[in-house]
C-alpha cells in the first residue's frame, strides 16, 4: 500500500472513447474484435492515468455498460424491467428481483486480471455495493428491503469480492452512491457493507455520493463499519476560492464530524468537481488538501481523488482535472515538508 503522503487515485468511471463506441456497434464485428478494442482501450486509460501521475489507478471501468447493469447481467434473481431516467440525465435498465439472489460468477474477472497484468500502479477495484443494488431494483420477491440488500451483502457481494482477493486485489472500493439518500436506512447500510466484508483480507473502501444532509447520517456509522477508508464527496459544495480558513473550504466542514463521532481511519477527499467543466487550479486543490489535513489531524489519513466517477465529463476535461489533482497534492506535499 502507498506510504507516500496525500495519496492520489481515480475513483472509477471516465467516458469511454469514442472509438470504442462506434466500433463495437457496427453489424458483424466479431467477438474476437470487440475484446480487441475493449483491451485497447483498457490499455489508453491505464497508461494515461499513470502517466499523468495517479498513484492508484483502474482502467476507468472501459468494459462496463453501467455500474448497476454489469453487474446485475451476472447475478441469478435479477430480470430486467426497462429504462429508467437516472440522476445525469443518462438511462439504466432497471431490474426486478424475482427470486433468490445468488452469486453465478466473478464478473470482474478477466477485467481486474487484465488490469492487473497492464499495471504498473497500485490498483483499487472498484465494485457496485449490496445497498445501491438494492435500492435501484423493483424487489417482487424479499419480504423487506432490508431482506433484499444482506441477501445481497452475503450471497453476491462476498464471494464476488473473495473471488477478487484469491486473484491478487489489494483495494476494494464498494461503490454506493445511493447510501446516503436515505438516512433513516443507515443502520442497514452499516450492516450491509460488514456483511459483505466478513472474513475478507483486503483493504476495503467505501465510495458514497453527496446526499441532502452532508453525510451527516453517515457520520456516526462510520466507525462502525469495517472500511479503512471512505472517499467522498466535498469539491461539489465548496468554493473556487483559494485559501485554507472556514470560509473558504466550507464544503469540508463535515469533516469535523467525522472526527467528533471518533472514525480515525483513511478519508479520500474529492478535491474535483465532477459536474463542471471548469478546472480547478493545483493551488485550489492544495489549499482543499492541506484543509482537511489540518482539520483531520493527522495528513497520512488524506487521500486525494475527484468527488466521484469522471464518466459524464469529456476526456479531455477529465484528464485535466486529474492532472491539476495530481500536481496540487505534489504543491500539499511540498508546503507540509
């Protein structure tokens, strides 16, 4: 694992090239000549995120339709209902539970194998949560949704990220960007990442998306909940303006609440916006950092990433953010030496 202070990393999706797009829908290109241009595209991402200086990278989830579809395609219980409208505007084939859940197969397999072979960066797979699976299906067969989600946590989620560990994964990130949308629901959420966790020797991180109350239902659980390290949203709340006082970093008050419920473990602070082109400067980013070093009180527990997945900016716009990321936390570095 990286000892180097403010460790940098993606959190998981960017926009796939257009190339690769167009390519694997014309009429009669073989299966041969898809999986082709899926690793070379795998391949541009994997070698652009190292060389723009990320120290922990993925392939920018090249191979995945969505981060709820893929998944669901593999797990045993799900039918697909339609399409439905999600947050950015973009549409997801909604499923329905309609039997048991069950775990068929590793459907990351041959993507973390490739990643990890293509690598020369510290690696975190990042995986669709039990709870978001949950609550962004049609349940018709669980009597609860509490039933649904540790069906979930324990029958797919556990063994998909044991399967990865037997593999060689060091970093998993469990994806759960519904979790906060529901803060009466936070107990089960705890629960369900525990239960996906058990007995699993890996270092887990828990990716959750901004909600309405500013993490403040997830605060308490935090320490309750088996992960070293949560990467969450702050840059989407914050102001452009530089500096490290209370006024300035207002979207990283919420950390003080973390410290105050008593979680001591790793915090991956989103230091970009992922719903604006504009790009934030090395010294914005700086200042967001040593901020939340200072607040935290101990800077080897910030990690540095973007608030969230880069998918729905243009690649060109994502790779600046995460060059200017990379080059503020060499500036965050340098001002604590």
């Amino acid at each position: 694992m990286s000892k180097k202070l403010f460790p940098t990393q993606e959190i998981g999706s960017l926009k796939k090239p257009s190339l690769l797009l167009s390519s694997i829908k014309k009429p009669g290109v073989s299966k041969e000549e898809k999986d082709k241009i899926r690793n070379d595209a795998a391949i541009s991402n994997i070698r652009t995120l190292e060389e723009l200086g990320l120290d922990i990278i993925y392939d920018g989830e090249v191979r995945r339709v969505e981060m709820y579809e893929e998944p669901v395609r593999y797990i045993d219980g799900f039918d697909f209902a339609g399409r439905v409208r999600s947050w950015d505007n973009k549409y997801y084939n909604k499923a329905r539970v309609t039997g048991p859940v069950k775990f068929e197969q590793n459907f990351h397999e041959n993507e973390f194998k490739f990643v990890k072979k293509n690598s020369k960066k510290e690696i975190k797979v990042p995986v669709t949560g039990a709870y978001t699976l949950a609550d962004w299906s049609y349940n018709e067969y669980y009597k609860s949704k509490e039933d649904l989600i540790i069906a979930l946590a324990r029958k797919v989620l556990r063994p998909l990220i044991m399967d990865l560990v037997k593999l060689g994964a060091k970093i998993v990130q469990i994806d759960e960007p519904a979790a906060t949308s529901h803060p009466s629901e936070m107990d089960i959420f705890r629960e369900s990442i525990n239960e996906s966790v058990k007995g699993i020797n890996a270092k887990i991180v828990v990716h959750a998306c901004f909600s309405g109350n500013d993490y403040k239902s997830l605060a308490p659980q935090m320490p309750e909940i088996n992960a070293e390290q949560y990467t969450l949203e702050f840059a989407n709340r914050d102001t452009w303006n530089l500096g490290t006082s209370d006024q300035t970093r207002k979207g990283f008050q919420v950390l003080k609440l973390f410290k105050e419920y008593g979680f001591k473990g790793e915090i991956g602070i989103g230091v970009s916006d992922v719903h604006v082109d504009d790009i934030e400067s090395p010294q914005l980013v700086r200042d967001r950092i040593l901020f939340a070093a200072k607040t935290l009180g101990d800077a080897s527990k910030i990690y540095v990433n973007p608030d969230c997945g880069l998918r729905t900016r243009s690649r060109t716009v994502a790779f600046n953010k995460i060059k200017s990321l990379v080059k503020g936390a060499e500036l965050a570095r340098q001002k604590l030496k």
